[in-house]
C-alpha cells in the first residue's frame, strides 16, 4: 500500500517533466533546440525518431540566391559577399523549421546567418552555441517559402556545414532532415594578358631613315671652299701697275730749264 501511494506522485512528477520538456523543444514560435542531427535523438519532443528522410522526399530545397545545394555536392561561396537563402516547398506547406550553421575545425560561424526586416515567419536562434548560427520560423503558421541572409567575413578557404530541419505538421514524424557541405572559395582574379613585344622592324628604324647620308651632312668641297679665283683677286687688280704708282722722270724732275 505504502509502495503504491510512491508511486503516484513519481509517475505524476516524471509526467510533468516530460511536459515541461516537451514545450521546451516543440515550442511553436521558436525551434527548442539549436544542436547537430536530426531529430531522432530528440523523440522525447513529441516530433518523432523516424521521420521522412531528406528535405528532397518531401519536395524542399534550399537556395543561395538562385544556386539549389545539394547533399551530393559542395556549394562554392565567395567571401565578403551577402547571399540571400530561401527554404522553399514545392509540395505541401510546412510549418516549423531550424537552420543550423556550423564551421569546421573551430570556423566560427557567429552572426553569418541575419535577417535585415523583421518577416513574421523568420528569426535568428538566440540560445545556439558559441560559433554556432541559427535560424528558425517565428510562428506556427503553415509557410511555403522563408528567406533570410547568409554573409560569411572570415577568412577565405574554410568549410562550413548547413544542418536543415523542417517540420511539415504536427502529426508524428512529419519533419525532414538534410546536411549540405558548403566551402568559402578564395577569390580568383583574372589572368593579366601579356603585351607582345613590337618587331624589330618597328622599334629600330632603318639605318637609311636614322643616318643621313654623308652627301647630306657634308657639303661638297666646292660650296664649303670657294675658289681660289673668288678669294684672291688678280695681280691685275690689288697690284697697281709699275706706271701709276712711280710718277715718270719727267714729271718729278722739273727740267733744268725752269730751274
């Protein structure tokens, strides 16, 4: 009797705090928790450990701006560059989601995923690890498509890891997981063309255009020495004649007559 009387108020208590934890992590405005996984480990949320596997069975993809990842694949991003991300369905509407950012090798991821307006179905996960990025719906309203922002400032040539869950109702196991490898590209730059080198031909100019001829440079003989005739005048004309300059005898000597 004793036995069963503990009994009631232990079931009771381990009740309540399933409850309390179940609010916890099926809060409807908000996700209630910001770990790696999916859900299957969380059962005690009241989501389910199974789930529907990837976000593409229930038609759900996640885009950078028009760029669709793949679980196949790593997605490229630049640096320093602000991408705008979309979670969107195809098929049925969903209504709870997490977005979970993490980097690899201790890459802090703090503050890479925003939102810049306040949209009534997005918000950043306050209570997610240091280094850790969060996003989740604001609501439970049924949600086809969010958007948000993505803008790594770090250092280039890192990996980075996209943990998404959406949660489609709130039926059991109603909720979709998939992990997408992102990296951060170091920039490229494009290749500087070389410039030719110019031909000889045209560099060096001929030596009949660069050197004049020796016709040119050097006036003939004959224009730069004038002719002895041009330079010294004829005996006739700077020596006066033996006649004029000595007077005759007779003009000098007066005759003895007039003496």
């Amino acid at each position: 009797m004793i036995y069963s009387s503990l009994r009631l108020p232990c079931a009771i208590t381990i009740f309540l705090l399933l409850s309390i934890v179940n609010l916890v992590s099926a809060f409807p405005g908000r996700a209630g928790h910001c770990g790696s996984g999916d859900l299957s480990s969380r059962s005690y949320s009241g989501h389910g450990a199974t789930g529907r596997g990837s976000l593409a069975n229930g038609s759900i993809q996640v885009k950078f701006d028009s760029m669709t990842l793949s679980t196949s694949s790593t997605t490229s991003l630049s640096p320093n560059k602000e991408y705008t991300v979309t979670l969107e369905s195809s098929a049925s509407d969903f209504r709870g989601f997490l977005v979970r950012l993490s980097g690899a090798n201790g890459v802090s991821a703090n503050g890479v995923l925003f939102t810049e307006s306040d949209d009534g179905n997005v918000q950043s996960l306050s209570f997610c690890a240091n280094g850790i990025s969060g996003m989740t719906h604001k609501g439970a309203s049924n949600k086809s498509s969010v958007s948000f922002s993505f803008d790594y400032t770090g250092n280039a040539g890192v990996g980075l890891l996209l943990e998404v869950t959406v949660v489609q109702s709130r039926t059991s196991n109603a909720w979709y997981y998939s992990a997408f490898d992102l990296s951060i590209a170091n920039p490229t730059f494009p290749p500087i063309a070389a410039t030719s080198a110019p031909s000889a031909a045209t560099s060096a100019p001929s030596e009949a255009t660069s050197s004049p001829s020796e016709a040119s440079l050097a006036p003939s003989l004959s224009t730069l020495a004038p002719s002895e005739a041009t330079l010294a005048p004829s005996e006739a004309t700077s020596a006066p004649s033996e006649a004029t300059l000595a007077p005759s005898e007779a003009t000098l000597a007066p005759s003895e007559a007039t003496l």
